[in-house]
C-alpha cells in the first residue's frame, strides 16, 4: 500500500515556504531529499512536531545546527488560533478555527464516558450542495492543506489541555466542513499523520474518513491509505438519493457500492459505517428500511441512523422519534448493527449538518470541489 497519494512538496500560497506541519512521512522523505538530509531526520521532525508539539526549530536539540538554519529558511509552521469558541451544554465544545486566507472552519470535539472525538474539517466550505447539511449551502472557497487539517488536531489538544478538565482526543472523524475525497491529497497526508506511530500514533479503527461517495477517489484511496470508511447513504435507491445526495446523480449506487466493497476487500476492516439522516416523510418509512437492507445484504456494515439537525433555511424536518426507532429495529431484525446517534452540541449548531463556518469569495461549487477530487 503506497503511504502518499501526490509528490509535490505543500508550499503556504501566503509565505511562499514548505508547510512542515502538513508533511508526512513520504512528505518528508522527498522534502529532505531535496535539500541533502538524511531520511531519518524525518521521525525525528515528527516526533518534535506531533508527538512532542514543539514548533521552535532551535528547541530540536537532537537536530545538527546547519539542518536548522536550513529548516529556517525554508520552512514555516503554523498552527491556527480559534476565533470563537463555544461549549454545549452536553460538553460539546466548537472552535471556529481561523485560517491565514481569512476564512475560517469549525472544529468540534464530542466528549464521551470512553473516548473523546474531534470532528474535523477538510474545505471551507462544500461544493456537493447536500439538502439535509448546512455547510453545503454556504458554498466553496478552497481546500485546506494538509498543515491546516492537521493544524486542527494540534489546536484542539492544545485548547483541552488548557482547560485542565483532563479531556483528550482519542478519535478522529473527517465529519466537519467539506468533502475529504475533494481534497484526497491533502486529506491523505494528515491522515496518515493521524496513524503515524512516529506522529500521532492513532489506531486506524479510530481515524474515520466520511464521504458521500466521490467514486474514483475511494478506489484511490483504497490504494493510499487504511483508515476507516463512513459513507454518507441517506437513500436506499437511486431516485430518493438523487435528490439527497445530488452527486449520486454522477455516481449512483450502482457504481458506489461496489467501490465501497473494493474498499473493506483491500483493508483491513472488518465493516463500512453507513450514515443515515433520518428526514421526516422523506426516507424513514418501513418501505425505505426493508428496501436498505436489501441494498446492503451481503456487505459487513454498522449503520449509524442520525437524527436530522434543522438549520434555518431547511425544507426538511426530523423524523419521529418513534419512526426512528422502528426503522431502527427492522433493520437489526434483519441482521446489521444499527445505532442511532446521540445528538449532540445542537444548542451551539455543532451538531452533525449544522456546521456553517466562516466562507469568504463564495465560488462556483457545481463542479470545482469534484474536479479537484482527480487531482
């Protein structure tokens, strides 16, 4: 399995210098390469930087002077500031985490009895226009580097451990703003920091990659990484998702299912996450519960039902809470593991669809965030 999905080294549109926040191994390796270091100077930059979170060159005592001097002049590392931040009344804490380009993501952490997950961010913004999620309808502005998307993990430690409550970060999910396989190279790389054992040394059943289905991406990523795989679903046929899920239109079922299947075939997971939004009349009648167990059979799956966060503008509403459970209980009924999510953090709109963030120079989001999925 290749550990990187693109050569070039990431380069800040601002400073003109290398992100080193955003390297990963394979990163690094042809970094250093290029200015006559040694690869293993590579762990030892992760270890400083996410291991150890020291972002001081000169601090990286067990690196030799002239290396430093070098790393001065061509690097910078910076880790974003949070232009507000908001608890819950449930512990749910979201920061909008302000970026240098002026725009700003949301980033959210969820606290449970057994784990703590940050929920993070891959675009400002979304281009696939889902009609059950907020974000989509605040438009694209760009894709965020491989530095800023991990730049929110370092953030988030940071902010917990100031609080002093003994909270940490034990999961991650790519749930927040944007389509990560819009954005496979940069998306790839944090990730793969995320599982690093030299870097943050998370398991790779607790980093969660969520998409809706960018299908030549995910054959992609099969080959580039191993993390874990929540596919956004919402519909069990064609013409429900279509109108849910608009770029099912270019990707039907038909040519997703099989791709998730490449997926579980060339990792080493044992199950896909199907997410499910359950929309009042819309698709949570038995009908639709029978009819996604069919599309399903045969394919090891946990199926996560959500229960539909408003936000104003919305022409849909949440199901019942009884509708809920009887669609939950046909499908256990027949075999798979289904859960209904806890909501969480909704009197701060942190909720799962509700994230909105901070989009300057709304650009065209029809096209420009798939293209850049081939990219």
């Amino acid at each position: 399995m290749s550990s990187t999905a693109g050569a070039e080294t990431p380069v800040s549109a601002t400073s003109g210098r290398v992100e080193l926040l955003g390297l990963d191994e394979a990163g690094l390796k042809a970094f250093l390469a290029e200015i006559g270091e040694k690869p293993f100077r590579g762990r030892q930059l992760r270890q400083w930087l996410h291991q150890r979170q020291v972002f001081d060159l000169d601090a990286m005592t067990d690196l030799a002077k002239s290396l430093r001097a070098g790393l001065a002049d061509r690097v910078e590392i910076h880790v974003p500031s949070a232009v507000f931040d908001r608890e819950s009344s449930d512990g749910t804490r979201k920061w909008l985490v302000g970026l240098e380009s002026g725009n700003a993501v949301e980033t959210v952490y969820i606290p449970e009895r057994d784990r703590g997950t940050l929920c993070v961010s891959s675009q400002v913004g979304c281009a696939l226009d889902c009609g059950f999620c907020s974000t989509g309808k605040q438009g694209f502005n760009r894709n965020l580097s491989a530095a800023e998307i991990i730049g929110q993990l370092h953030f988030a430690t940071r902010a917990l451990e100031q609080e002093g409550r003994g909270r940490r970060i034990t999961n991650v999910v790519m749930m927040g703003m944007g389509e990560p396989l819009a954005n496979f190279k940069n998306v790839v790389a944090a990730t793969n920091l995320m599982v690093d054992p030299y870097a943050w040394g998370l398991s790779r059943r607790r980093v969660t990659l969520s998409t809706v289905g960018v299908v030549p991406a995910l054959y992609r990523l099969a080959d580039h990484s191993n993390i874990s795989l929540a596919v956004s679903l919402h519909a069990p046929n064609d013409a429900l998702r279509d109108e849910i899920v608009p770029i099912n239109r270019k990707y039907p079922l038909r040519e997703l299912m099989p791709a998730c299947e490449h997926y579980l075939d060339q990792t080493p997971h044992h199950c896909i996450y199907w997410e499910y939004v359950m929309l009042d009349g819309v698709n949570d009648s038995l009908a639709n519960a029978q009819e996604l167990a069919h599309l399903l059979r045969g394919i090891p799956s946990k199926i996560n039902l959500i229960p539909f966060n408003p936000f104003p503008g919305t022409r849909y509403s949440a199901s019942p809470r009884d509708r809920i459970m009887r669609f939950a209980d046909h499908l256990q009924k027949a075999g798979f593991i289904t859960t209904i999510r806890r909501t969480r953090g909704q009197d701060i709109d942190g909720a799962c669809g509700q994230l909105v963030g901070q989009v300057i120079n709304r650009r065209n989001r029809g096209k420009r965030s798939e293209a850049q999925a081939s990219s």
